[in-house]
C-alpha cells in the first residue's frame, strides 16, 4: 500500500528540485539578474517571434532602462575593487536562472521545414 505522501499517478509528481545558485556576492547577483532582464526584453523585441509593434515598443523601453541598470551593476562592481567576472560561476547562476530559455527567444527560430 502506497504511503499517504506518495502521489498515485506521475502527473501529480513536483519538478526535480533546481541546483543551488553559486555563491556570488551581491554585485554579481545583480549582473546576473540585470544581464538576464535585457535578454528578456531583447527577446521580446526580436522581429522574427514578434507578435505586433506595441510589445516590441514596450520591450524596447523597457530594455533601455534595464541596460541602464546592468551599466549600474557593473559600475558598482568596479567601484567595489570586483575587476574580474568569474564567467564559469555566473554561467552556473544563469542556467540555474533559466538563462538558456531566455537567450534562445534572442535568437532566429530554426527555418520551418519546407
């Protein structure tokens, strides 16, 4: 008989549990999210997945004031003494953060099969 807490069917099952974030001071932590705001707008834009003009307005907005705020991140960085990225760690942060999914929307989708 199955325990109370075990679901009856595979449906009902959670998501694997996400890896932890890297340890990453707090002016990384903000690169990484602010970095991975502009991907989100730039996918947003993109002409190829593009729906109408006024989203790809709106995300164009929204990208200006997002890139101001990862120049922000990493002039605090530097101000900070941070004068090296550690790209193998913040990659871990990314993927973790879903980066993959997100930068795949900047870029053309595959060509339809004709």
């Amino acid at each position: 008989m199955p325990h109370e807490d075990t679901p009856r069917d595979a449906a009902h099952r959670w998501p694997p549990p996400l890896p932890p974030l890297p340890a990453l001071t707090r002016a990384e932590g903000e690169l990484v999210d602010r970095y991975l705001e502009v991907l989100d707008q730039l996918g947003r834009i993109n002409p190829a997945r593009a729906h109408d003009t006024y989203s790809g307005l709106r995300a164009a907005q929204r990208l200006v004031v997002a890139a101001t705020a990862l120049r922000d991140a990493l002039a605090a960085m530097h101000e900070r003494g941070e004068r090296e990225v550690y790209g193998r760690t913040l990659t871990r942060a990314m993927r973790v953060l879903d980066g993959e999914r997100r930068a795949r929307r900047v870029m053309l989708p595959p060509e339809a099969a004709n």
